[in-house]
C-alpha cells in the first residue's frame, strides 16, 4: 500500500521540473551543422516541431543530431519512435561516426554557449506550468525535497534560482554524481531507512531499471506524463503494479489524489 504522505520526495528535473526542448534543438541543429555542414544554416520549416516529438528516444545527448540527421533523410516519426536503437546505430555506421565524436560535438557547442552568454542560455529553459509555486509550497511543508538529474547541478541551480526556488545546494544531485539514479536512491534511503521516499521521472525505462532492485523497494516510483515520453510509455506504466503515472494536474494537488 502507498504511504498517504512522502517524507522526501525526490525529482527528476529536465522533463518534470524544467521543459529543456528549445535548448535541446538549438543545440542538437548547431552539433548537425558542425558534422554534416548543411548548405543552408537554417533549420528547415517544422524540424523542431518534429524533434520535440521525437525527443523521449533520446536517451544520451549524442542522439539529439542523429534524430534530425535520420529525419532530413526521409526517416519517418513513425519508424524512430518504434525503433530508434536500430536507426540510430545505423546511421552513425553509415557516416562513419562514433557516440564520442557526436558527444563532442554536441557538447562543445553547448559549452561554447554557456560561456559566451550564460544568460541566453538559460532563458531558453521553461518551467512547467504551476511548476515554480508547487515547489515553493514544497519547500514550505514538512516534506524534503530533493533533485536527482543527469543535469549538472550547478545549471539546475541556476534555474531555480530564476523560479526564485531556494533549495539547499545539498538537496540537488547531479551529472557530477556520476552515478546512475537508483544508486543516489538507494543513499538516500540508506541515511533515513524510515524514509517514505516517492520519485517522480519521466522516462519509464530509467523507473524499470529501479523496479526490480530488491532494496528499492520502498520507493514509490511515478511516471510523469507531461514529460519526455511517448504515448506507449504511459500505456506500459498505467498497467504496472509498482510505477504510478502522474499528471501535472495530479501534482499540483494533495498528495492523495497522486
């Protein structure tokens, strides 16, 4: 049975906190432009529109120019979404790339952004709606919060920042944990045992990989399906006996409507 009330509730952030789909287009367009160099800078008319969608394939960020590579060869949404692994192995092998040199591409990019104009980097993030009061009020109750992301902590500090969010520096675990997010989980729940700790992610696969960790077991694990993930994904997970899909409606509201 679910405990009626988390003591901590834990966070992902990109695709539950923060929707990052504008910084991941302008970034994933300039890593293509940077590979393949396009006669024309400019992005075709609706590939961003395409990319949004296509986005909960992504698992790790040398995919994002692949996806639009794929899609400006005539790979149809409906091809990527059903498989996506196949493809995006393909086509790297057909262009004769590696993960590291798409990683590095991607990254220098955005590296070379954030330095040259913080700022304009940041504005490109949107916090999801009602998003920015639901976490004051958090912050406010008896509930700790915490933030587990691939992200790297001192960015998601940034941000919240801007949402006027103050959340203690040691509540926010990020890339540079360089641990995966069960293994920051199964800390937690280690230093409070008594814990009831509910976690909110929105891509499935990362909520089965939790799933069958014996010692996990007491974590409440919850799809959010307002984030980056795709309409199977949340057929699968409101069939699961141990992922719980929740909508934004339902997170802005008392923890028993979750």
């Amino acid at each position: 049975m679910v405990q009626a009330i988390p003591s901590l509730l834990a966070l992902d952030f990109d695709g539950v906190i923060c929707d990052g789909l504008i910084e991941y287009f302008q970034t994933a367009w300039q890593a293509y432009c940077r590979i393949w160099q396009p006669a024309n800078p400019t992005p075709p008319e609706g590939l961003a529109e395409q990319f949004y969608r296509l986005r909960p394939v992504v698992e790790t960020g040398w995919e994002m120019p692949v996806v639009l590579r794929s899609l400006l060869l005539g790979v149809s949404e409906a091809e990527i979404l059903e498989n996506w692994g196949a493809i995006a192995q393909a086509q790297i092998a057909a262009d004769h790339l590696t993960p590291a040199q798409l990683s590095a591409a991607v990254d220098g990019y955005r590296d070379e952004w954030i330095a040259a104009d913080l700022e304009n980097w940041l504005s490109q993030h949107r916090f999801y709606p009602g998003m920015g009061d639901r976490l004051r009020n958090f912050l406010t109750s008896a509930v700790q919060v915490v933030i587990i992301t691939t992200k790297e902590g001192r960015f998601v500090r940034q941000l919240l920042q801007l949402e006027q969010i103050d959340l203690p520096e040691s509540h926010i675990f990020g890339k540079e944990q360089k641990q995966p997010k069960a293994e920051t989980l199964r800390h937690l729940l280690q230093a409070e045992p008594n814990a009831h700790i509910w976690f909110i992610e929105d891509r499935l696969k990362t909520l089965q990989s939790i799933k069958p960790q014996p010692d996990l077991t007491p974590v409440q694990l919850f799809l959010a399906d307002w984030g980056y993930n795709t309409r199977g994904d949340r057929e699968v997970a409101s069939q699961d006996d141990r992922i719980k899909l929740l909508s934004l409606e339902q997170f802005s509201q008392d923890f028993t409507h979750w």
